[in-house]
C-alpha cells in the first residue's frame, strides 16, 4: 500500500500536466466548433438553396472523415502547402472542425424545433430574418441545445486523447509514456481513467440538471 501511495505521488504530477492540455484541447476546439457549427447551422435553415447546399455538403463531409485522418491532414500534410501547425493548435483545429459537424445539427434541430406560430408573428412584425434569429429563434433555440450540447462536450473531453496520435502530450499519452518506462499499467492508467472521471462527472451531472430543468 505505501508502495501504491509512493507511484500515486511520482505519477500524478505529470498525469495532472497531462490534465491540463486535455482541458486546453477539449475547451479550444469546444469554441471553435460552437462557432462553426452555428455558421453551418444557419446556413442549412436559412432558405437560400445555395447556401443550405453547401453548409449539407459539409456537414456530410466532416461525418465521413476520422477525428484521426482529419488530424493527420492538418498536422503531417498541411505543411507541404506552406501552413505549419504546432500539434496543439493542430489538435485544437483538427477536433474543432470535425465537431462542428454534430454542432451544426444541433442547433439546427433546436432552431426547427422553436413554435412556427412565432416565427410567422415576426415576420408579421416586419422583422428582417437576421433580426426575427437574433430576437425570436436563437434565444429559445438555445435552450433547446444546452442538453445535448453538454453531451458533446463530454464526448469532446474523452476524444480530445486522438490528439495524442499528433504528440499532443495530453492525459492519455502522458499516461502511455509514463507505463511505457515504468512498466506499471495497471497504476498508470488507473489513475488515466480516474482523472478522465473527475472531469466528466460534473459535466454528467449538468447534462442531467440541464435535461430536468427543460422538462419542468
């Protein structure tokens, strides 16, 4: 047991540096899809045929492609037409992008899902689209996506450990080098899936405030 204590104490600190940058990767790319998914969103029910062409176009490519193969391309290809990526920024764009994806059908799903009787009360109004989205739809829309929002957030957090394929020296990776030199897998990834569960319990526990407080 003393033993168990003294490799708790030895490992942690370079798992909880491994922590950090699943945090910094998971909230980067959260941001980065928030905004692109609303982009690809507004897009598809914004009625111009074009623009919901292609945002459908998009959304349908970024399903079809791996989180892994997604990175690759960033990280490895992308240097060959002059853009050179750190693995973090990599990771952050690479995740960011392929999640906007789900993003995008959320809160396309919670936009169709807002009372049309509202909708057709603004536009009797004289309310311009931009401004009837602004001040009717996104608002009620919004409270719509927080549940599933906060489902992809976990599912963010747990598949920000692809990024590791790219170096990125996260809380997985971290967890493989240390049990690669010490030989202690069972303590080593103990304590991954442990420090994975402290951080996706409270998020648990708010998508499940979230899913009660919208039934009420």
């Amino acid at each position: 047991m003393v033993e168990l204590l003294a490799r708790v104490r030895e490992y942690f600190p370079i798992l909880l540096q491994g922590a950090w940058l699943t945090i910094l990767v998971t909230l980067g790319s959260l941001a980065l899809s928030t905004v692109l998914g609303m982009v690809w969103a507004v897009m598809r029910v914004s009625g111009i045929p074009l623009l919901a062409n292609f945002a459908a176009g998009v959304i349908n490519l970024l399903r079809g492609i791996p989180i892994i193969v997604l990175l690759f391309f960033l990280y490895f290809v992308m240097p060959d037409f002059g853009i050179a990526l750190t693995a973090l920024q990599a990771g952050i764009l690479g995740l960011g992008i392929a999640y906007s994806a789900y993003q995008a059908e959320n809160f396309r799903a919670g936009i169709e899902a807002v009372d049309h009787g509202q909708v057709e009360a603004a536009r009797a109004m004289g309310m311009s689209w931009p401004l009837m989205m602004r001040r009717v739809v996104l608002p009620q829309a919004v409270k719509i996506v927080l549940p599933p929002y906060g489902n992809i957030m976990i599912m963010m957090l747990k598949d920000s450990s692809q990024a590791s394929t790219i170096t990125v020296a996260e809380l997985a990776l971290q967890g493989k080098l240390i049990a690669t030199s010490t030989f202690q897998n069972a303590t080593v990834f103990s304590l991954v899936a442990l420090m994975y569960l402290v951080m996706c319990v409270p998020l648990i526990l708010l998508v499940r405030h979230l899913e009660k407080r919208n039934k009420t």
